[in-house]
C-alpha cells in the first residue's frame, strides 16, 4: 500500500506565508511526478503544481509567482512553498503522486488532503 502524508497547513493571515511537505511511502519502484491539488467549499478540485521526475514543473496561472514546488526524490517527498496567501488560496489541499508501485504498475494516489485557511 502507498501512502501520501501531507504537513504544513494551517491558519494564516492574508500575505503570509506556508511550507506544505508531502511524502510518499510503500513499496514504491518509481515515481514519475508529485504535485498539489486544491479544492475550496464550492468548486471542483483543481491543479496547483506539478513536478516531474526530472524537476519539470508546472503551475496554475493563479499562483504563478507566488508558490513554489519543488521534490526531494532521495526521500520521496515534495514541497509548496506559498507566498503571499490571499483569502481566495483557502482550500483543502490535497496531494497526489503517479508513480510505479512494486509488482504491481503504475497508479496515482492521494493524500488525505490538509486544510489552508488565509484570513483577511
């Protein structure tokens, strides 16, 4: 079984700043990339950032300049660094890996999402 442990979130006021770590474990062969999804009371679930395997990352335009993703393979984990939170960045935020899992292939999967909460 793979499990993805996220840590970080929390209560901040509008401009502050949080570190998000995520990291996988089990009985992992590989993991092709690791990024963070968000999804606030009343709308669909949606990307954040993503980082491949060899360091390509990729962001939604709303937090371009602002957030910063970044992955450890040597322990399996990836990080969002957040800047300059604003009220309308409050939202569970959830993990995700794609990644080979031992004599069974390829999956994506999940963590059990953290809340942010940026006050005003």
């Amino acid at each position: 079984q793979v499990q993805l442990v996220e840590s970080g979130g929390g209560l901040v006021q509008a401009g502050g700043s949080l570190r998000m770590s995520c990291a996988a474990s089990g009985s992992i062969s590989s993991i092709h990339a690791m990024g963070w999804y968000r999804q606030a009371p009343g709308k669909q679930r949606e990307l954040v950032a993503t980082i491949t395997d060899d360091g390509v990352a990729n962001y939604a335009n709303s937090v371009k300049g602002r957030f910063t993703i970044s992955r450890d393979n040597a322990k399996n984990t990836v990080y969002l660094q957040m800047n300059s939170l604003q009220p309308e960045d409050t939202a569970v935020y959830y993990c995700n890996a794609d990644l080979i899992v031992v004599l069974t292939g390829w999956g994506s999967y999940w963590g059990q999402g953290t809340q942010v909460t940026v006050s005003s």
